[in-house]
C-alpha cells in the first residue's frame, strides 16, 4: 500500500488499514521514528477501558436533579 504526500504534508491513510484498524473522524494518531522508519499507531482512548464497568438503571431525572442541588447546598455551607 502506499500514499502520497501533498503539498501541505498531508497523506490518506488507505481503506483497508482504516477499516482493520477501525479508525474513524477525529481519532489520533500517534508517529515515531523507529530506526530510520516511521511507525504510526492508532491512540487508544484511555476512558475506553472503563467500558461496562459502571451499572446505571433507571432513575428519575426530578429527583436526581433535587439530590444534586441538595449535595451542593451540604457542601457550600
């Protein structure tokens, strides 16, 4: 596979390793130079690790609302 620099520097980042790589708008892309090569990894969005790890059910936004105005009030005392 290959790309080609523009004029601005910039390059296409071909179908087939965005697709196996599933990158998408706005994702990052980290460079390095590895012995006279260029190494370019995808950078993974640390929050992503925390997937599943909280339970939410269902709520009352009235009342979540009510708790939240109430826990400010306790803490500016």
């Amino acid at each position: 596979m290959q790309s080609v620099i523009t004029a601005k520097f910039q390059i296409t980042i071909p179908k087939d390793v965005r697709e196996r790589l599933k990158l998408s708008i706005h994702d990052t892309l980290e460079w390095k130079i590895d012995r006279g090569k260029i190494v370019v990894l995808p950078v993974q969005k640390k929050f992503l690790k925390y997937r599943n790890r909280i339970k939410t059910g269902p709520g009352k936004i009235e009342d979540d609302i009510k708790q939240a105005r109430q826990d400010r009030i306790t803490k500016y005392r």
